[in-house]
C-alpha cells in the first residue's frame, strides 16, 4: 500500500462484493484497536455495529451497487473492545483486476457528535426553561385573579350604595377601583392566554358560528367603551347566512381585542367598523378604524409579543402588556386562519381576521330554500 494513503489522517478499506476485506490502511486498523492483518481477508461485517450491519444490507451496499458511489454516509463501526465508533463514510465502486471493488474512507465524527450533544442539551434545557416560564405565569395569573375578583366584588357592592351614604365623589372613587381592577384583570388574562398558546396548551372547540351573532356579542360588551369615548360604531353589509368554523369564544376574543384597540387609538368623533365577506373558501372579517394608523416601520412588529405601537399620541394612557395581537394571530392560526394588518400612519388601520367557511351549512341552507320555493 502506498505510504501516503498507509497514513492519512482518514480511514481507508477496500471490499469485494461478497463483503471481504481486501485491503485496510493503518489509520483505520489503529481506530479499531486491531492490525491490518487481523483484518483482511475477513467479512466487512465484523467492524459494523448491529444497526450497522443491517443498514449495510439494505441500503448502503444496493447503493453503492446501482449508482457506483456513495457519499457522507452514516456509519457506526465496532473496535475490538466493544465500542461503538461513528464515521462519515464515502464510497466508490471500481474495477481492478478485472473484478469489482469498493473503495471506503472513514471519516471519525467524534467533534460533530460532541457538538450535536450539546445542541441537544441546550435544546433539553431551553425546553425545560420554557415550560417552567410558561407554568410560572399560569400560577401567576390564577394566583392574581382571585384578590382582584374579590375587590371587584366589594366594588359592586360599594356602587350598589344601598344605604344612600356615600356622596358622588366617594361613587366616582370606587367606579375608578372597579375600573382600573377590570384593567388589570385583562392584563392577567392576556398574560395567562400568552402562557397557555406557549405551551400548547390551549383547547379548540370548532362549531358553525354565525358572524353576525359574533358581532353582536361583540358590540354588547364594546357599545358601552365606544359611548364613553365618543367614537361611532358601525356594522356594516354582512350576509345574515354567512358563517364560520371557529371556536365561538375564541373567536369572541379576537374580536375584543382587536375592537378595543380600535377604541384606544381612535380619537372622539371617529368611526370603528366592522364588516365581512367571502372569499372562496374562507371568509373575512374586517375591523377597520379611524385612528391614528401604524407607521410603515412598525407594521412588520405588531404582532410580536410585547409590542406595542409607539408615537406621539396620547390617547390611550395604558396600552396594555403589548400581547393581544399577539394571542389573536396564533389564534386565528390554530383555527386555520390567520390574521392582517394595512395601515398607514395617520390614516386609521384594518385589521382582516381569515377563517374557513362553513360551506356545508351554507349548501344546507340553500337546498331548504330551493325547496321552500
């Protein structure tokens, strides 16, 4: 053998297609704790590990047979003592001496295997970081929800005034506990829904949801906001039959969300409105506003988690944790949707939520009409 190959920092073996060795360099003959000469002449097999054995059969051989090479392949060797040692392998398919042989370098992959341990490792202890984050504020939220719910309570009842003793001043101070108490208890929630989408651990109940009753969920609990912000809603053309497959409450949710930025962003004497369409397959439901826009070098960040639209406008003196778009894009994703933004600085914003139609009830409801006819 040729002293350059004899050395090189490579393993090197030659085989003929019935699997014996014909020729093995020292290099490859070091790494496995034996001799050239303990080597050749016997079956390829007796340096493979189990699972290399097998993938020799099956794969790597018919390979090499079919396409005369084979490169970077994965291979697990076995030295004398028993240790598994994995390689890169690549392979050619020759002629020498009027037969067929298969010419190997082994290439010891012990640096990639520490590497990818510690990759792995990281990943492990990333993944245990994120589970015991997400775990943290879900106890966290619960934890805060109950002392707020029970001063939300006394609240109410201070309110309720049923005795007639407080005067108008001491009402307004418990309106204003009760309203910075609700605030801060959608804070919480935002941070919880944030933890649980985290985790995976948010539960989808699909069912055919009407969009026109959506809406009027919606406008039931924001009709008030909007009065007391001085901004005109309106609900614009919506076919009564038009519905979708979401989860009602989740669905319910995206829109608050969305509504209520439009409220905060949106000065007195604005417009907020919300319409919807079919497209296809899908359909989309718009809640556009009036307000204050998005600057062109925020809208690609709005989305992410804790952003918030920044400026000079002060319309809103709590803005929230910078989550609710956030949890309404992963949860218009979760119910096959998604959810979009256009806007322009100064020149208000609409927000588009895309979901599935619920095509099937849309068909039912026209064959019941064809025949009522």
């Amino acid at each position: 053998m040729d002293e350059l190959l004899n050395t090189a920092p490579c393993g090197f073996l030659s085989f003929s297609d019935d699997g014996t060795i014909l020729l093995v360099n020292e290099r490859l003959a070091e790494v496995l704790e034996t001799s050239r000469a303990e080597l050749e002449g016997k079956h390829i097999e007796t340096i493979l590990s189990v699972g290399g054995r097998v993938f020799y059969h099956t794969h790597f051989f018919p390979l090499l047979k079919m396409q005369r090479n084979a490169e970077e392949v994965y291979f697990s060797l076995r030295s004398r003592s028993g240790a598994d040692i994995p390689v890169l392998t690549n392979a050619a398919r020759r002629e020498r001496d009027g037969r067929p042989v298969n010419d190997c370098i082994f290439v010891r992959m012990r640096q990639r295997h520490r590497y990818e341990d510690e990759l792995l490792r990281a990943r492990k202890a990333a993944d245990l970081a994120s589970a015991a984050k997400a775990k943290f504020l879900s106890m966290m939220s619960h934890d805060l929800r109950t002392p707020l719910q029970s001063i939300s309570g006394y609240a109410d009842l201070l309110l309720a005034d049923m005795n007639g003793s407080q005067n108008t001043e001491q009402l307004q101070s418990v309106a204003a506990i009760k309203s910075a108490g609700k605030e801060m208890l959608r804070l919480i929630n935002d941070i919880l829904g944030f933890a649980q989408l985290e985790s995976g651990r948010v539960e989808l109940r699909i069912a055919s949801v009407p969009v026109g009753d959506a809406f009027a969920r919606a406008e039931t609990l924001m009709r008030v906001r909007f009065d007391e912000n001085n901004i005109r809603y309106v609900r614009r053309d919506c076919a009564d039959d038009l519905r979708i497959l979401a989860d009602p409450d989740r669905l319910q949710q995206i829109l608050l969300n969305l509504l209520t930025n439009a409220s905060k962003f949106t000065p007195p004497g604005g417009t907020v409105s919300v319409s919807c369409e079919k497209v296809g397959a899908m359909v989309q439901i718009h809640v556009a506003d009036t307000g204050i826009g998005i600057a062109g070098d925020q809208l690609g960040r709005i989305f992410e988690p804790f952003t918030q639209v920044t400026g000079s406008s002060t319309l809103s003196s709590n803005q929230g944790v910078g989550l609710g778009l956030s949890i309404s894009r992963e949860l218009s994703s979760a119910m096959n949707g998604e959810l979009s933004v256009v806007s322009e600085g100064g020149k208000g914003s609409t927000f588009t939520i895309t979901l599935p139609a619920d095509t099937a009830a849309a068909m039912k409801g026209s064959a019941i009409a064809e025949l009522r006819s």
